[in-house]
C-alpha cells in the first residue's frame, strides 16, 4: 500500500469513527432528556433550597451540619439535572407536556413509533 492509499484509508477510518461518536451522542443525548422527570418550577425550588442547606451546613463544624449540607447538595444536583432517582423508581414525572414538546428534537420518535429519517 502506497503512501496516497494508506492516507485515504485513515480519512475513511475518521470518518466512520467520527460519525459513530456523533450517534452515540445523539443517543446519550435523547436517553438525558427521557431522563429528566422534574418539572422547571420544581427545579428552581430545588436549586435555591439546595444552595441555603449548603451554606446553611457550612457555618459551624459539625456532624449534623455537614449531613445538612450533603442534603442541600442532593438538592442542588437535582435542580440541575432534572432526574430524581425516587421518582424514577416510583415512575412518576412533574415534567408537563409543554416542557415534554419543548425538549423535542425534530425527527426524534414520538408516541412510541419511529419516523422514517
């Protein structure tokens, strides 16, 4: 294999690994925003309540303190992840369908049925 052939064969080679990472990032990106069973309102509560528990825990030492804190940072991450693991057990959502038709992305399945892109 000559130099010119060898070249073409890794432009290919990156081209195929580059299109596989765009997939998977799309699909990465579709599973996050199934994932995500908190409404805003919800999220922003989350979020203020998380941050005061945190400086709340953080102005004495102390064992309790510090359990407040680790409670405002659970708080906090679901803020802003959107994804409460209790609500994922219980399968239950506050994500209403105006946010749910928001977070949509043009050709991705809807009801259930694949679209032909």
């Amino acid at each position: 294999m000559n130099l010119k052939e060898f070249k073409n064969k890794g432009l290919e080679i990156g081209t195929n690994v580059q299109h596989r990472v765009a997939e998977q990032w799309q699909a990465d990106r579709a599973e996050r925003r199934a994932s995500v069973n908190v409404g805003r309102p919800e999220r922003v509560i989350s979020g203020v309540l998380g941050s005061a528990l945190i400086l709340l825990g953080m102005r004495r030492p102390g064992v309790t303190n510090r359990l407040v804190s680790l409670a405002g940072a659970d708080l906090l991450i679901r803020g802003a992840s959107g994804c409460c693991n209790l609500y994922k057990v219980l399968n239950f959502s506050t994500v209403s369908e105006s946010e749910k038709a928001a977070r949509r992305v043009p050709g991705e399945a809807r009801f259930g049925r694949k679209t032909a892109a």
